[in-house]
C-alpha cells in the first residue's frame, strides 16, 4: 500500500490573481476508487484529479470525497497548470482525455499564473419537468419572488439544473437546505443546481454552484456548469450571448472567475487562470 502521496495543490480559476478553488492533482499511481475519494479529503480540496500520461494523449480521472466524476472543468485547468510547469517553457498544447473523449487543452505562462483553455464536450439541454422544478427550488430556497424564466436541464456527462434568479442579492441570499436538496437529487439524477443571476448584455454574470450529493455543498467554481449556462444562452436567438464572464465563490470568501464561449455544436471553450501553491504530502492511513 502506498501511504505517503506527494501532492500538487493548484488554484483554479482565479479572478485578477485572487481566491480560485483549491484542487489536489498528482499522477496517476496504484490506488483504489475508495483510497482515490480520500486524496481530497486529506489534502483539503473538493477535489482530486490524477494525471497519467499514456500515448500521445494525457488521461485524466476526477474524483471528490463521494467518488469519480466523468468530468470536471476546473479540475482540467488546474491539470493544465500542472502540465505545463511540468513542461515548462511558455506554452503547453496537449491532447487530454477524459470519459472517453479526447480534447485539446493549452495553458499559456503569464509570470506566476497560468492561462487554461480546453473545449467542452457538447452540452445537451432540456426542459425541466413540472415535477423536478417542484421539488428542487423550495430546497434551493429559490421563491417566486426570486426566480426567473428559463430553467434548463443541462448535461457534458451528467445532468445539473440551470435556475435563473432576478438579480445577483437574490442569489447571494440563497441559503439552501443542504440535505434536502442532496436528497431530491439523488433521486432526480442530478449531479447539483447551477444558480446564477440574469445576465447582462455585457455577458457578466454572477453564479453559485449547489451539488451536495457529490460532497461538495457549494463549489468555489464550476466551469461544465458554465458551459452548460454557455450553451443554453447561445441558443436563444434574437436575446442570445455567445460569450460570457462568470463569477463565482464570493460567498465562500474565495472570489472565481471562468469564461465561455459557444462554439454550436463542438462544445464551449472553457477558460480560467491557475496558480501553483506547492507540493504537499498526503499520508492515506
């Protein structure tokens, strides 16, 4: 059994140099899917990503304190980072490979930071049922008076619930029932509740990522999530936006910031800024 795990500890997708969401990457080594849900627990990140390089592309496994993702966005630009000081040089280019896709993915050094871009895999959207809105916005905490139109069911490998909110301290104000809301969507199917604020012209928009039924009671960011909201907004003709600026994590005092832009059908280019913290030792009992 391996018991001490070197650990690279990057933050992903930060707003002007600050906050981003701490993610524990490393490579890929003998472990068990159980011993795997520990890393980020032990390491103090909501996430985990393991790296291995196999061929011309690099394998990527994602996995939080209840188990594996297919895939997850900032975990991909933090492994970007992690590619690229690897590297070195200026620029990284690789081929990465996630849930049996493979994908390109590039991170550009800027003094202490990295610049991470990939392609999404191709969203797809629905409209949500009488049934699951009834049963997910009152344990969102979401009201009449909160809400606004267009709700969408969105999915890159598992479903999630986009829910618009009227202004940004109606969603600053949201104090969702955490056990409750894990509850209803564990048995939705749903991987957690995408709430952000109407947007601007301007494409800047405010968002609050709820997935209790993955460990994460509110995730600093969530990049699939903003690509789901990418695709949805692209779609709708003469009001679209094809590009937007996504804040997220001023509630938990660690401020994010992603970018997506729509690209019809061949998925949404995802970006963020990373910065590597150091290496740290987990030590799996």
């Amino acid at each position: 059994m391996i018991s001490r795990l070197p650990v690279t500890i990057v933050r992903a997708c930060l707003r002007e140099g600050r906050g981003g969401s701490p993610t524990a990457v490393l490579d890929e080594t003998a472990l068990s899917d159980a011993e795997r849900r520990r890393v980020p627990v032990l390491a103090g990140t909501s996430h985990a990503v393991f790296v291995a390089r196999r061929g011309p592309a690099v394998s990527l496994r994602f996995f939080t304190a209840e188990g594996e993702l297919p895939a997850c966005g900032h975990g991909t630009v933090a492994a970007l980072a992690f590619l690229a000081e690897r590297a070195g040089g200026t620029e990284y280019r690789g081929a990465l490979r996630a849930a049996g896709r493979e994908f390109a993915g590039r991170a550009i050094r800027e003094d202490a930071l990295f610049q991470a871009s990939f392609t999404s895999a191709p969203v797809e959207l629905r409209d949500p049922t009488v049934a699951e809105c009834g049963l997910v916005l009152p344990a969102l905490g979401v009201t009449p008076d909160r809400s606004a139109p267009g709700v969408r069911v969105a999915s890159v490998g598992r479903a999630r619930l986009l829910v618009p909110v009227a202004t940004r301290s109606a969603l600053m104000a949201l104090a969702p029932d955490s056990g409750r809301l894990g509850a209803v969507c564990d048995r939705l199917g749903f991987l957690g509740c995408y709430v952000y604020s109407v947007p601007a012209r301007s494409g800047r928009i405010a968002a609050r990522m709820f997935a209790p039924s993955i460990g994460v009671p509110e995730d600093i960011a969530n990049a699939n999530s903003t690509a789901c909201l990418a695709a949805d907004l692209a779609g709708r003709g003469a009001t679209a936006i094809t590009a937007i600026t996504v804040d997220m994590g001023d509630s938990l005092g660690a401020p994010a910031t992603i970018t997506a832009s729509a690209r019809g059908g061949s998925g949404v280019r995802l970006g963020g800024a990373a910065e590597i913290v150091g290496v740290d030792v987990v030590r799996l009992p």
